[in-house]
C-alpha cells in the first residue's frame, strides 16, 4: 500500500481506523513553498554578491559587475517580499497563489538569465538566447507587485 496524504486524510486502507489529521493540506505546502523559496533566493543572492564581489570582479567588465550586482539586488529584494508574504499571507485564494508563482519564478527567470548572460559573456560566448529571458521574468515581477497592490484594494472595489 502506497502511504499517501488521502490515506492519512481520510483514513483509508490501513490507516481506517485512525483519525490522523493531514499534516499538509494545499495551503500549507504553498505557505511552506514561499517561505522556503524566500529564504533560499536570500540565501543565494547573499552567496552570489559576494562571489560577484570577490571573484567575478577580476574577470568582469564594469557593465557587466552593474548587471550581475542587479541580479543579486532584485533577487534578495524578493526573497524578502517571499519571506514577507510566506508569514503574513494565508495563501486561501488563488490570487495570493499566482502573485507568488509570479515572483518565485519571475526572479528565478530574471536574475538567473543575468548571471547565466554575464558569466557567458566574460567567457567570451555569450549565450544570447537568454536575452528575451530577463524581460519576461520582469515582466512577472511586474504582475507580481500589480496584484499584490490589487489584493490590498480588491475587498474595497
């Protein structure tokens, strides 16, 4: 028998006669999502800043420590914001999800295009395929604060 949530939840197979509670439900794992991600995109943009600071500064051309600084700014600016909406939101309406899946993957997709373009471009072959990658993770960013501010409005509409 497969030990799975349903079976915990609703007491089937050899858990029937037990009244386990779910230890996850929906929105706990997405509660869970966002304050792990958050604290993770922190935690890297704390390692890439000083890899960028230290290391890559040799190698990298001023434009090029410019960009990769940026990267590492929005992304712990919004590892943050993923720390801040893990603790204060309850994640119970699809609106709070999608706001969040904008920011966990818009600074995955922007940031992470910055360094791949920057570290390809110091190397001397540039992958320019990310290029129309940081855009749309901005992009994402962008709908990510836009519904954040109209989940603050939305009750008063």
């Amino acid at each position: 028998m497969v030990l799975s949530r349903y079976n915990l939840a609703y007491g089937k197979g050899f858990f029937k006669n037990t009244r386990l509670i779910p230890i996850f439900n929906q929105k706990m794992e997405m509660i869970l999502l966002v304050q792990v991600l958050g604290a993770l995109y922190g935690l890297l943009a704390v390692v890439f800043g000083a890899f960028g600071a230290h290391t890559l500064k040799k190698s990298f051309t001023e434009d090029q420590l410019k960009s990769f600084e940026t990267g590492v700014k929005y992304q712990m600016y919004h590892g943050i914001l993923l720390l801040v909406l893990g603790f204060n939101m309850g994640f119970t309406t699809p609106l709070e999800s999608y706001m969040a899946y904008c920011f966990i993957l818009g600074v995955f997709l922007f940031s992470f295009s910055i360094y791949g373009l920057c570290l390809s471009a110091s190397k001397g072959r540039k992958w320019k395929w990310l290029g129309p990658v940081t855009p749309l993770g901005g992009l994402l960013l962008v709908i990510g604060w836009g519904l954040l501010g109209y989940s603050f409005i939305a009750n008063i509409l």
